[in-house]
C-alpha cells in the first residue's frame, strides 16, 4: 500500500507559530523536568494513545541511547493509558533485533509490563511524500494518536548534529535506512521527511550528557557533559537551541548557524517548525 498523506493526522503540521517555545532547565535531574513539562502538556495527551519513540540506535547505554530515567519517568506518568514504545537500532549492526531485545531499556519496560518494539518486525509501508520523495517505513506511527519523542542531544558523523528532528529517522525500514546513507541529499531530506510522516507531539531532548566526535562510541564518540533538559513541540526550534549548546564541545559546529545544517533547514521549509523562538526556563 503506498501512502500519500499529506494531511495525515499525526503528519505535517501546516499553522507552525512564528516562534516557538524551548523549555529548558540547567539540570541533571530528569525526572524531575520530565515532570514540571508533563505538567504543561498533558492535556494535549489526555485520554490519546501514546508511542514513546525512544532513541535505541545500538546496544550502547546512554548517551548513546536515550537514559533509563527518562523512558521510566513517562512509563510512570502515563502508566493507565495504552502506551507503545518502539524504535530500530542502526542497520550497519550485524543483529540489529538483538541490540534492541538486549538493550537496558528493554528490561526497563519489561519491568513495567511494556514491550520494547523493534519497528523492524512490524508492518512497513510505502509512502510518498507531497515532495514526491518515496520513503519505507513502519506503518506503527500511523496507528497512534500521538507520539513522544525522546532524543539525545550528539554530534553525528554525516549530519553533524542529532537530536529532535532526526530521531524519527527511526522509523524507516532497514533497507531504506542503507539506501539513504549512500547520498548525502537523499540522507538530509530523508530525515526530514520522516517527521513530516509522522510528527511528534512533544519532544523531550536530553542534553545532560552527549556524544562529540560521533553519535556512537563504536564510532568514535565522546562522552561529554552539558547539563541541560530541553522540551517542546517544535523540533527545529529544540535542535536551534540544541546546537548552541553542543557547538561549545564540537569545534566542528562551531561558527554554524541552524540553516547550515541541511535536513535542519529544510525541515523548516517544510513547516515542521521554525528557527525563532523563546526560551522558557521550568
């Protein structure tokens, strides 16, 4: 079945303000900003079906993957509602279905009687964007009322920077995640398309430790402290903020402003947020 959803209900939002607000704290404590933001939004969750997109790259621990006490807070706060948690490990892994089933945040849902889903055994589905950029990716998102997104703020080998736009980067199928890798033009507008098809609700993007030199530590990352939380419903304002936060630690993205990142500006040119905002310290 192939897609073309342009205005699916969890797609593209077409009445982005004209700024945005960036929840911040200078903190270490995630439970407890996770609890100030929940605050803030949960009526826009109220009585919705939730996915919590957790960032599972590999079997690595945090910062690599998203921290325990980030996943385990919003189990916690959304503990009576029908909650998924789901996410694919990169496919350069030999086992990418190990590294999710293996992985600390797996045994963490477990525990709270949730499944980590690995999006590589579900559904996938065809799907063409108003671009006409074709793209396979899981058929899980789609079937939600609403999606958190729970990145970690890194440096990233091809794209310099990672965080709240290309964590649904997780949503494609295994062989389109390769394809895209082998073009630096498909690889940024691939990622900005995978939050047009399926746009989180709010983004949690944790900042308190990161990854220089690469998003991974196979790959040569890091790890490096910078302290601070950051939420919102606008990605590209989170990951505006987000890289001048890193640029003090990554010499590669100092002097770069947020439109020097490819997929980052044309997710703005495609509506999925916007360069101005505020900060709002919780």
């Amino acid at each position: 079945m192939i897609l073309k959803p342009e205005n699916l209900k969890l797609g593209k939002r077409n009445n982005m303000p004209d700024s945005a607000t960036v929840y911040v704290s200078q903190t270490k404590d995630r439970v407890g900003f996770i609890k100030k933001v929940f605050e803030i939004f949960a009526p826009k969750l109220a009585g919705l079906r939730v996915l919590l997109k957790p960032n599972v790259v590999s079997a690595e621990a945090y910062p690599t993957t998203t921290h325990p006490d980030t996943l385990g807070t919003l189990l916690d706060l959304l503990a009576d509602r029908q909650v998924t948690v789901a996410d694919a490990a990169a496919a350069d892994l030999l086992r990418p279905g190990k590294a999710i089933k293996d992985h600390g945040l797996a045994r963490l849902c477990r525990s709270k009687g949730r499944d980590l889903t690995d999006l590589y055994e579900r559904a996938a589905t065809g799907w063409t964007s108003s671009r006409g950029f074709e793209l396979k990716l899981s058929a899980l998102p789609l079937k939600q009322d609403c999606i958190v997104s729970l990145p970690v703020l890194k440096s990233h080998v091809n794209v310099r920077l990672t965080g709240a736009v290309k964590n649904q980067f997780g949503y494609l199928a295994r062989t389109e995640r390769g394809r895209l890798h082998f073009g630096r033009d498909l690889l940024h507008q691939g990622i900005a398309e995978c939050t047009v098809f399926a746009r989180p609700r709010l983004f949690i993007l944790d900042a308190v430790q990161t990854l220089v030199g690469a998003n991974e530590m196979r790959h040569g990352g890091r790890i490096q402290k910078l302290g601070w939380m950051l939420a919102g419903e606008d990605p590209v304002a989170l990951d505006a903020f987000g890289l001048t936060l890193l640029a003090r630690l990554e010499p590669k993205l100092q002097g770069l402003i947020p439109r020097d990142l490819p997929y980052l500006r044309l997710a703005q040119e495609y509506g999925l947020g916007t360069f101005e905002y505020k900060v709002e310290e919780v």
